[in-house]
C-alpha cells in the first residue's frame, strides 16, 4: 500500500499519461495489479458458473456458444498425411477413419464430435482436459487409444503445495524444477455432481503425457483458462432482468381492461355482485353517478429496440460473436457490413483454429495415435521408429466456410487457379479435403464415365485430352476445310473457294 502510494504520488508529479492519474474522473478507478493467475484462483469458479448458468437459460449466450463452436470445427478439422507413399497414406487415412467412430470413450460421439464439444468448453469455461486411455487388445478397437473429456472443474483451483525437491503443485497442475509439467491432481468426481458416488474431494495423479490441457491463454504465465463471458457476464444478466421487468410489466399492464368509479355504497367493504365483462360491439349501461376509465399504462416508446441494439453489440464484442450471430437478427446491416463482420470474425476462428485447437488438440492426438496404430500392429509403417517426425508429418484441414454467393466465390478461384495465383491442391485443401484423395476419386469417376458413354464435365473442360473420345463414341466430323493428314503435325490447308 506504501509503495502504491509513492508511485500515485509521484505519477501526479511528474504527469505525462493521463491514464495514469488519480485526478476526478480516475478517482475511483482502482485496478488490481494481481497476476491472471491470481485472478482465476479467486474468482475462476464463480464466472465458469455464471458462464453455464448463462448458456443454459439465456437464449443470446446459447446461440453465442454454438456460433463459436460450429465455427471452429463444422464437420471436423480433418488431418491429411505427408507420408510420400501414395498407397500407405490411403491406407492410413482408412484407419483413422474407422477409429474416430471409437475415439470417445462415453461413446457418444465421433472424434470430430470431440472437437466441437471441447470448443464449447473452451468458450465457456476457459479450457478442457482430454485424458488419453489406453486400451486392451480385448477391447477390439481399431487402435487401442480412446478419449476421456474432463470438465474444468475436475482441477481443483484450490490446490497448491510445495513438493519434496524442487518441484510443487500449482492449481492442480504439478510442475518440476525447471517448470514442465509433470501431471494433474484431478477429482475423482464432479464436485457438483451429486449423484456419482465415489468420494467427494479425493485426487487422482495422472501423468501430464496422458492429459491434453486446451486453453487459449490471454496473459503471459497464464496456467488455467478464463471463460470468454468473462468480460460479458454483467451486461447479458442485467439484460436478462430488464428484459423480464418489460414482460413483467406488459403483462401487468395487459390484465387491467378499465375500472368503474362509483358512488361510494352504504358498506364500503361490501364486494361487487359481478364483474363487468366487455364483448367486441356491446353497449354497456351503467347506473347513475358510475364512471368508466382505462389505465393508462407506462410505455417503453421507441428508446427500448435502440437500448437493447446497443446493448447486444457490447455484448457480441466481448464474447468475440457477430451480431447476428449472437441475436439471429439478419434485418439490420447491409450487405457489405455483414461480410466485413464475417471476414473480421472468421479471421478470428481461423486463428483459434491453428494456435489452440490443431496444436494443442489435433497435434497431440495424432501423435499418440501414430504410435499406438504401429505399437499395436494395426498399420505397418516400415522405418516409422527411425524417421518418426516424417511419418507425424501432417496437414489439418478446417471445414471451408460458404458464403452468401458460392457461384461467384468459385469462379474467382478457377480464375485464381488458371492465372497461378494458387494451386488446384491448395484450392481443395481450403475446403477441407485432401487433394490426392479427390484427384483418384475424380480419375476413377472419369473411367467410369467412359466406360459407360457418360460425360457430366462442365463444357469447354478439356478432360479427355485431344482426339479422345469416350468408349464407344464415333470419332466427330472434321470440320470443312481440314483433312486427316493435320493429325500428323502438317500445317492445316484452308478449305478451297468454291
């Protein structure tokens, strides 16, 4: 306190930053210089709460939370191998194919299904843990190697101790002398899960190479996630409340069709003998001195829509979510805003996409499937023990993102392509496929077609090459004024006049 005094003290002298001043509109602007991860010890449970409390009953932070997570993943960001061996690598990507139907260990869903639920709890928790579990060969499974998501709250916050050595335990995470990480404390069980019965509070230590820790860190140091509500919590629940008090008071409002004033009646208490009831045209007769009015009720006039429009932007800037995304409102905003939200916003995904998810998920799990797959002989990679990086070598491959105008977005890449300003592999990996696949798939197609007598290419493609014709097919009438002997590389004689 003393030395934050002094440096108030002298910041007001020496001057220079405003921002850095205690003067009027400062003063009561108290920051905390405690590090990210002192932050999260104290307050991190709370705002993960707060967090899936908000998704689950809030319609705007539901539709953030799937906007962000079918983005990131869409149908799978898919790997696509190096290896040179054309024949090894199909072989590969088949195994791999069949074991995603059995990477989750609860059974229910595909790797790909993994994906997109570790990237909601990434978005609402700060982070997610994926425990590998090795299996038996009695398992049956393609590779014997499955996943075990765990939810954040499986790692205690609360715990921290110094251990023998110079090693210690930090959030739940262990950390050697020279700070690797060495493993995680986890809970047996869910400590809001009331209905597991296994002991509350009891740890388990696992080994850090059996858990992959997913979290997109915002501070250097930084050891646990924070939720993306974090900074969106306050504005989406006072929303909510003020959004329910308008309800609330239309409700009220509506339920009070007029009142009748009358003379006061000899027993003030006594009740009415029937309510007055109003039917569409009737004409109603009232005695002597009574009196009809209707309520004039407060309306929130046209300063309600402006407020909540404002309101929802500070909200989809916080979580990092469009507009429209986050609301489903696709009536404001022009064309050309929307796309630049888009283009700002998938920018954004794309970043998310290689920096956390490929290398911190996909990486990982595909190098610990490469070895179970060879260790367990369920694929022969001959010298993958010696040139092992070669054969981890590997592309991931996000889902390509549409747009509103596909037609015009794929002729400004076939134009692309034919000026060579990208390649058709390129093209196709952008989509989230692999080139080599799709090219045997298109020259099998091919032969098919001409066996057939078929030809669904697009007009003018010069597929099958010059003179080629499809099985079957008659060679085409030359045209006037050539003759067969062009075909043997003569110069062509123009038809003769007349």
């Amino acid at each position: 306190m003393v030395l934050d005094a002094f440096r108030a003290r002298l910041g007001s002298i020496i001057g220079g930053f405003d921002a850095a001043q205690s003067h009027r509109r400062l003063r009561g602007f108290r920051a905390s210089r405690a590090h990210v991860n002192t932050l999260i010890a104290a307050s991190g449970e709370t705002i993960t709460a707060r967090a899936r409390w908000l998704a689950r009953n809030n319609g705007y932070a539901a539709n953030a939370v799937d906007a962000f997570a079918n983005h990131v993943v869409g149908d799978g960001i898919k790997p696509s191998s190096r290896i040179a061996d054309a024949t090894r690598k199909e072989d590969l990507q088949k195994l791999w194919l069949a074991w995603t139907d059995e990477a989750d260990a609860e059974g229910l869903t595909d790797f790909y299904g993994v994906q997109r639920r570790a990237a909601r709890e990434v978005f609402l928790a700060g982070e997610v843990f994926l425990r590998i579990r090795t299996r038996r060969p009695e398992d049956r499974l393609t590779v014997p190697m499955q996943l075990q998501m765990l939810p954040s709250e499986m790692l205690p916050l609360d715990l921290n101790r110094a251990l023998p050595g110079a090693g210690s335990i930090r959030q739940g995470i262990e950390f050697d002398g020279i700070g690797r990480r060495v493993a995680y404390h986890f809970l047996r069980r869910h400590p809001g899960d009331s209905t597991d019965p296994g002991l509350s509070g009891e740890t388990v230590r696992v080994p850090a190479s059996e858990v992959i820790h997913i979290l997109d860190p915002v501070e250097a140091g930084q050891l646990r996630g924070v939720s993306r509500f974090a900074a969106a919590i306050v504005k989406l629940f006072t929303l909510d409340l003020y959004d329910d008090a308008e309800l609330e008071r239309k409700k009220t409002a509506a339920m009070f069709a007029m009142f009748i004033t009358s003379p006061a009646p000899e027993t003030a208490l006594d009740p009415a003998e029937e309510d007055l009831e109003v039917e569409p045209g009737q004409v109603v007769r009232l005695d002597p001195g009574e009196d009809v009015t209707t309520p004039a009720t407060p309306d929130s006039g046209s300063t309600y829509e402006p407020f909540q429009y404002r309101t929802l932007l500070q909200i989809g800037a916080a979580l990092g979510v469009p507009y429209g995304y986050l609301t489903g409102d696709t009536a404001r905003g022009n064309f050309s805003n929307t796309r630049i939200a888009l283009v700002d916003f998938r920018r954004r995904i794309s970043a998310f996409q290689h920096s956390v998810m490929v290398y911190q998920l996909c990486r990982a799990v595909w190098t610990r499937w490469m070895d179970m797959a060879v260790l367990s002989g369920a694929i022969d990679l001959p010298g993958y023990a010696r040139d092992r990086r070669a054969h981890l070598a590997c592309d991931w491959l996000p889902t390509r993102w549409d747009w509103i105008d596909p037609a015009k977005d794929a002729a400004a890449e076939i134009l692309q392509i034919e000026a060579g300003l990208k390649s058709r592999s390129q093209a196709i990996s952008e989509r989230g496929y692999d080139a080599e696949q799709v090219d045997r798939e298109i020259a099998a197609e091919r032969k098919r077609e001409a066996e057939l007598g078929l030809d669904f290419r697009r007009p003018g493609s010069p597929a099958k090459g010059v003179g080629q014709t499809a099985a079957g097919e008659e060679p085409a009438d030359r045209p006037e004024g050539t003759d067969a002997e062009d075909d043997e590389g003569r110069e062509p004689r123009p038809a003769e006049e007349g």
